[in-house]
C-alpha cells in the first residue's frame, strides 16, 4: 500500500504556473496595497517572484520551512523566520495541501495576507487568496520537479 493520500497526478507547466501567478496577482491588486510580499521557501519562490513583478513591490523577504520528503510530510521544521507581525505584508506560496504550513506561519505573521496559487479543501480555510482548487487526493506536479519523458502509445499502455 502507498504511503500518502495522493491518487491522481496535477501537471503544471512553467506557462501555466506563470498564467496563474498572474491570476493571482490580479486578485491580490483588489486587496493591497501591500508594503511587502514574503515567499514561503521554496515552492512560494517563484509566484512570489511573478506576484511582486506585477504589483511593482521590490521589498521580499522569506520564511524558510520544509516538512514534505517525496510526497510524505513529515515533521513541520521553521529554518528562517521574518521580524514582525505581518501587517501589510501579503505570505505567498504555491500551495496549501493539509494547511499545517499556513497555520504554523499564521502564528509567525498573524496579520498577512495569505495568498496561494493552488488550495486543497483541507487547506483552503487557511488561504485569504487563491486561483485554483485541486482535489484533495491529487498531486500537483511542479515544473521544477519534473522534466520531459517519452512515454508509450496510449494504445499499449
Ligand atoms: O499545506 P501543507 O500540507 O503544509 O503543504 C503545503 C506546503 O508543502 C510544500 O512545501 P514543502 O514542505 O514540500 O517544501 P518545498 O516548498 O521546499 O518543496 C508546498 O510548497 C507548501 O509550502
Ligand atoms: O509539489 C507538491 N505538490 C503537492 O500536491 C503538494 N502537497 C503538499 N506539498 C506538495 N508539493
Ligand atoms: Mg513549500
């Protein structure tokens, strides 16, 4: 038996992660104007990149937490916080999955704004912002996690 929940795969390329990025940024525009944007390492990297390109914000900063090995998450470790409450700042990251990453950085930065590109239900109570839903049981795939592979005709599959 598999040891995560995940049964079905979400593929995202570098031009649709970028288009949804945007989208997100859109959103954001209606609830700024924010001082700063702090990128949830390392998969906020990138949105926040394209969110504060397009909210002309040049002030970044990062909160550095791991806790998913493979696609299994583990114990929750805070490498690198920020200094004060958040207020003013929108948090963005790629994804809230179980939510136990925003919940633990609510607690760091009670007054952000917290902006994902992508929620699963169990995490979306956590996210103020947000472009797509994904089903629970499915995995998104990321650009930078994946690479190009020739694959079988369907027909022999
Ligand atoms: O809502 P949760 O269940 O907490 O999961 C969401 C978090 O998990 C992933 O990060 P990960 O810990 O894999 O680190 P990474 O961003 O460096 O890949 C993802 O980028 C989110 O930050
Ligand atoms: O690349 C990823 N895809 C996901 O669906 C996910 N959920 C938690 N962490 C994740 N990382
Ligand atoms: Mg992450």
């Amino acid at each position: 038996m598999s040891d995560h929940p995940f049964t079905k795969t979400f593929p995202v390329s570098w031009w649709e992660l970028h288009r949804d990025s945007r989208a997100l940024a859109w959103r954001l525009m209606e609830r700024g104007p924010f001082q700063g944007v702090v990128a949830i390492t390392r998969g906020g990297l990138v949105p926040a990149a394209v969110v504060a390109r397009e909210l002309e914000i040049r002030t970044i900063d990062t909160i550095c937490i791991a806790s998913y090995d493979d696609k299994k998450q583990g114990e929750l470790t805070v490498l690198k916080g920020v200094p004060g409450d958040g207020e003013g700042w929108v948090v963005v990251d790629d994804l809230v999955d179980t939510g136990k990453t925003y919940r633990k950085v609510r607690e760091m930065l009670p007054k952000a704004h917290f902006a994902t590109v992508y929620a699963k239900p169990a995490g979306r109570p956590l996210v103020d912002s947000y472009v797509t839903e994904v089903s629970q049981d499915t995995w998104i795939l990321f650009p930078w996690d994946a690479e190009m592979q020739e694959v079988a005709p369907i027909a022999r599959r």
